[in-house]
C-alpha cells in the first residue's frame, strides 16, 4: 500500500501480431526474468504449428483452449 496515493492500474497494450489482449497477458505469465522476446518466439512459434496441425486460425483454437482451462 502506498503511502502517497492511490496508484492507477496500467491498461496491459495488445500484441502486434494478434491484437489481442488475452495473448499479450498469456505470454506476460509465460515470460521469466523479463525475457520477453523469448517469450514471443516460443510462443509465436506454437501458433504457427497449431495452424499447419490443424488447419484452422490459431487465434480462434488458443481462444478455445483457455475458455476450456477456466473452472
């Protein structure tokens, strides 16, 4: 708790190849030690082979993932 104010929440910016705030939060929590650019490429990389394997968008199958991880 800061002792000056109250501090306003950052509005987390959309990724430049999805534009997608769910993707930008997912690879945040996947980034470790501020390596974002490692992040991104695993990432990215994993999309792409979502599409070839399954022939659809892979923003629409991520969607359906984490909608399917929720409780």
């Amino acid at each position: 708790m800061p002792r000056k104010g109250f501090v306003v929440r950052r509005q987390i910016a959309p990724d430049s190849v999805y534009s997608s705030d769910l993707v930008q939060k997912f690879i945040n929590s996947m980034m470790w030690d501020g390596k974002r650019s490692t992040a991104q490429r695993i990432f990215y990389a994993a999309m792409e082979r979502i599409g070839q394997k399954t022939n659809e968008e892979p923003l629409k199958v991520f969607k359906k993932a984490v909608e399917n991880v929720k409780p």
